[in-house]
C-alpha cells in the first residue's frame, strides 16, 4: 500500500505545481489501481484497489490526509486499512519536496502485502528545471524490523494549456526504489561433548541486506480544471530481489513484471 500512497502523493503534487495555487484547501479524492503492489510484491490473487481519502492543505505547506483502502480479488471485496498521514510540502521554481509520517491501521488477518508496516517517516527533495526533474528520496519504516529505503527518479513535466479549458499535465518518469530486507535461516547445530555428539539445537540467524527492490516506469496524465483534477497513471513495475524460501512458497515474495493502471478524481475546495 505505501507504493500506492506515495505515487498517489506525487500525482497530486504534479497537479498542484499546474494550478500554481498556494491557499489552503480541503481536498477529497478517489483512487482505483487495477493491480495492487508493493516495489512489484503482489498477492496471490492479484488484488486491485479503490481507496477515497480526505484530508486538507494550508498556505504554509503543512497538510494531513486520511486514506480508506478497499481490496477487490476473486474471494474478497472489503475494507483492508486506513492511512493517516501528515507532513509539510513546499515547492518554487526550481525545487520541491515534503516530509511526512504515516500510521497504518489494518484489518484483522488483511492481505496487503505490506502489511507488516506500521509506521514510516519519509523525505523527498526534487529538483526542477526544463529539461528532467531529478528525485531524491529516503524513508525509514517500522514494523517487526526498522527498515530502511532510497528512492532515485527521473521525469519531465509537460504542459499542455487551454484544453477544454483547463490544462493537461504529462510526467513521464523512471523510478529506482532500494531498501533493506531481512533474511531468516533456520539449521540444526549438532552440540558436542568433548568429541562425542550428545544432541542437537535449532538455530536461527537473521542477516540485513540493503537491495535493489525495483525499477517503475510511469506516465502519469493530469487533467485540471478549476478545483477538479482527473489523474491517469498507466505504470509498469519490475521487482528485483524477490526474497525466495526453498521449499516454502507460503514464505516466499510473489511478483513479476507488472503492468497496471490507477485513475483517481479529485476534488480541491
């Protein structure tokens, strides 16, 4: 879900950075992503996804939002969680970026892949100019574990004026995502005595690796007019270091190359 929420963020703020608005507004939207993923870890049944959201944004760049997430797969159509989060965000001619902290509030026994995350606190700083956007971000979540992640983009921002009168935002963009993942080995130790096997133990070592977790390619379409923005984003995801248990499909990350779309309407007063 987080995968979700942060490409739903920028989105936002690319359609914001169009109006060239800075009052404070109270905002509500609505999202559907045909293929929920997590840096192109997905379920087993291949969830999609529609999540409304509130929340506001004053002229100082402070804002809070709150996001209701809803599954949709061949055995399910319910609730799964809700993420609140809160930060600042600034932009000017040249650069943009925010800090934020989120909490998320699951369901019971939900099946979001990344529901082991409680909690993340996250930074982005982006460069502007004319030719390509550069993106730098990092974020620490908390779970079972404190993980760490990176984040690199590329993208250029193409506008196109008085089109039905409104404007037509176009962000083709390349994304880089890493972060920590933590491996758990499980092996019988034969103890000795002297020279003499008397018994065996169970051991389990846990490791850290910082890894590659995926590339995104994006084109995100923003469509403003007056306090609507229609957002289309067809997206196309390629996990790396998938985390594998031999024997223990239960246990091991699903994805592949993954092609998926996300439409979202929304509405700023």
């Amino acid at each position: 879900m987080q995968k979700i929420i942060t490409i739903l963020a920028v989105l936002l703020s690319t359609a914001a950075l169009a109006q060239n608005d800075s009052a404070s507004h109270f905002i509500v939207a609505a999202t559907y992503n045909s293929g929920l993923n997590y840096y192109g870890r997905v379920d087993s049944l291949h969830s999609k996804g529609y999540y409304p959201s509130v929340g506001f944004s004053l002229k100082n760049g402070l804002y809070a939002t709150s996001t209701f997430v809803f599954i949709q797969n061949s055995m399910v159509n319910e609730y799964a969680a809700t993420l609140v989060e809160g930060g600042y965000s600034f932009g000017n001619k040249h650069w943009a970026g925010s800090l934020s902290a989120s909490r998320y509030f699951y369901k019971a026994d939900v099946s979001l892949v990344q529901s082991a995350v409680r909690e993340m606190v996250s930074g982005s700083l982006t460069n502007l100019n004319n030719i390509v956007n550069v993106t730098l971000g990092v974020n620490v979540k908390f779970s079972g574990y404190t993980d760490f992640g990176a984040q690199a983009g590329l993208d250029h921002i193409i506008r196109i004026p008085r089109v039905l009168g409104g404007v037509i935002v176009l962000d083709p963009g390349i994304n880089g995502f890493a972060g920590t993942q933590n491996f758990t080995k499980t092996a019988w130790q034969q103890k000795n005595f002297l020279v003499f096997p008397v018994a065996e133990e169970e051991v389990t070592t846990t490791t850290r690796r910082f890894n590659l977790l995926s590339y995104e390619l994006s084109m995100p379409v923003v469509y403003g007019y007056k306090k609507l923005n229609l957002i289309f984003t067809p997206s196309y995801v390629l996990p790396r270091n998938l985390i594998t248990v031999a024997g223990q499909p239960a246990l091991s990350e699903r994805g592949a190359n993954l092609f998926y779309v996300t439409a979202t309407v929304k509405i700023t007063l």
